[in-house]
C-alpha cells in the first residue's frame, strides 16, 4: 500500500546519497538506492515556480533487521533548504 505525506525527516547522506534518516523519531537505515530525479516547478503557469527545483530519492530502507524493508520517496527541496518524505509503500 502507498500513502503520501509531507513530512520533515532528517536525512544523513553517505557519498551524496541518503544513507538514513529520521521520521516520527523512527530510525531507517536505506538499504539501497533505486532511482532518483529532479522536478521543477511549473514554469509555464508561474515565472517564480521556475525555481522551485527539488530532488527526489527513491530508497529501499527498514527500521531494523526485525523489520521489513519498505519503499520510500524523499524529496531535498533546493528553495527551501530540507528534506521531506513524500511517498512511502510497504
């Protein structure tokens, strides 16, 4: 199941990449990276949504080894300076 939100999370990176982060005071260790893209804003409707650009890392990560892993979309927001989880599936 895939329930969006838009949460902050602390996020640490390891080499440029997340390597974990921190949601609702849960740990999640990223287990592995599987895509990652850029959006921008809507350009065509607002001239100042042209900067609203954000990159989005899609991670496989659990809480731990007694836990499943599950997919979650984390999203660095350049204009605002911070990460927030978007989606999460498990």
């Amino acid at each position: 199941m895939s329930r969006r939100y838009d949460d902050p999370v602390e996020v640490r990176r390891r080499d440029d990449e997340p390597a974990e982060f921190l949601w609702r005071g849960r740990f999640y260790a990223v287990r592995e990276v599987l895509a990652r893209w850029v959006e921008t804003g809507a350009w065509w409707q607002r001239p100042e949504a042209a900067a609203g650009e954000r990159e989005v890392w899609r991670v496989e990560a659990s809480r731990g080894r007694d836990h499943g892993a599950g997919i979650y979309d984390l999203c660095f927001d350049w204009t605002a300076g911070g990460w927030t989880l978007l989606r999460a599936q498990d």
